[in-house]
C-alpha cells in the first residue's frame, strides 16, 4: 500500500483541526487516474495557508485511498478545498467515486501527526453511523 508519510507543513500552539478521508473508486480503471489527481491535490495542500501537515495512502488493489491532514482552524481546511485544483478536481471525480467519507476532529497540535490507525478507527466509526441513518 504507497503511503506518502506525514509532511509536517507548518506550526501551531493548541488545538488544530483534523480533517480524514477515505474514498473509493468504482473501477480499478479510474485508480491511475484518481491517483494522480490525489497528488495534486496533496500538493496544493502542503503550501495552503494554515495546513499543518498531510498525509496520502493508497490501498490501489482496493481502489481506496486515505488522507488526512492537520490545519489551523476550519476556514483553512474549507479554503483549501474551495481552491484549485481541489475544487475542480473533485467535481471532475465525482462520477468515478463509489464512496466517501470525511471525518474532522479536533487534537493538540503537539499530537501530530495522527496514527493511521487510529484514523482508520474514526473513519470507520463515521461509515458505521451514515449506514446506520
């Protein structure tokens, strides 16, 4: 599984917002093309004002990839999203995605970065509660 490790962007005293995904693709012939799509976007995130650090897995036989990322506060996190290419890339991707989940918490800065497990954990969690509506 190709994991991009945590890259610490920028610091910050007390409580950052966390932000993780999980997505999946409906076909293993969108991988290669959501894939390069994800590290440009991952890029942008590394020089978007308040981020604090990312970190990109992709589960590529399973067509699913995993981000999470660190930020100052909210607004920075709906920044970077609103931005290009992150806003046009996902409208772009929309129509290959077979499922997404996004969950966002708050931790002390000097916790960073977040464990994949206990990433997978919260994401989990979210997924089971959506079901569950």
């Amino acid at each position: 599984m190709p994991t991009i490790p945590w890259i610490k962007t920028g610091d910050h005293d007390g409580e950052a917002v966390v932000m993780a995904s999980r997505l999946e693709v409906t076909s293993l012939r969108d991988v290669p093309r959501f894939f390069l799509k994800s590290i440009s976007v991952w890029r942008q995130a590394l020089r978007s004002p308040g981020a604090l650090g990312v970190s990109l897995r992709a589960d590529l036989t399973k067509r699913t990839f995993w981000t999470v990322s660190a930020w100052t506060d909210k607004k920075a996190v709906y920044a970077y999203a609103a931005a290009e290419p992150h806003k046009t890339t996902m409208r772009k991707l929309r129509g290959v995605m077979k499922e997404s989940t996004f969950v966002f918490w708050q931790a002390d800065a000097s916790t960073l970065p977040i464990d994949w497990t206990e990433i997978e954990c919260r994401i989990t969690t979210e997924r089971d509660a959506e079901l569950s509506r």
